[in-house]
C-alpha cells in the first residue's frame, strides 16, 4: 500500500494546533496553524466552502472541515486528489472514532491527542522509509 500522507495537523477552527505530525522540524505547528485558519477564512469571504487545497513547489496542501477541526495533509502533487481525500477521510473518521468520547467534555487540552500518530501510522508517509527508499 502506497502511503500519500506525508504530513498532518488537525486545527481547531480558531487557529489552534492540537495534533501534528510533520516531517520539516522548521515548520512552526502554532504559526502554520494561525495561517491555514486565517487562509480559510478569507477562502470562505470569497467562495462559499472555502479553501480545500493549494500548492507550494512540490508539495501540495489539503484541507477537509468537519466538526469544528479543520485537517490539513500535505502529499506529493504527483498523487491524485481523490486518493489523497480518500486516506484524509480514513484519517479524520479515525480521529473522531477515536476521540469523540473525549471531545464531548473537552477543556482544549491538547494533551490528550498524544500518541495519535500510532493509530493512524497506515496513512502516514515514514520519513525512514522514504530515505532508504531513496537510496537503497
């Protein structure tokens, strides 16, 4: 199985960072956040639904709201978007299968997104492994 995520944040619809997994360090998850919200935000001014994807070099950035969080997976542009919503999708029906419990009293402690990465690990691009796949 081809893996299409190579990064991810899920946001809340004000800006807040509160899961991320990124490959690039030098990305800031609380600056990134601020701009996709307020990104999506102007989309929105303009056309209705907002932003849903946009390209920078070669990485292309998509976005999917649902339920107050905006989720944001950034992947190749040489993979189709359907496919990259379609593991988007796996991705956020994972997220609220397994946090809807903990979201219904949440006090936005962040915290408790830990450890997320692991039961979404089928989705997610591994740095290691694209490296080898690289040069071996």
């Amino acid at each position: 199985m081809v893996k299409v995520i190579q990064d991810l944040w899920i946001l809340t619809e004000n800006g807040v960072a509160v899961f991320s997994r990124i490959q690039d360090e030098k990305l800031n998850d609380q600056l990134f956040a601020m701009l996709m919200s307020a990104l999506n935000s102007f989309a929105e001014e303009i056309a209705s639904g907002g932003l849903s994807n946009f390209e920078l070099s070669n990485k292309r950035f998509s976005l999917a709201k649902k339920n107050k969080f905006i989720f944001v997976v950034s992947s190749s542009p040489k993979i189709k978007e359907k496919k990259v919503y379609e593991e988007l999708e796996i991705v956020i029906d994972k997220f609220f299968e397994k946090f809807s419990k903990d979201l219904k009293e949440w006090n936005n402690d962040v915290s408790i997104f830990n450890g997320f990465e692991t039961y979404i690990d089928d989705s997610l691009e591994n740095t290691i492994k694209k490296f080898q796949k690289a040069f071996w």
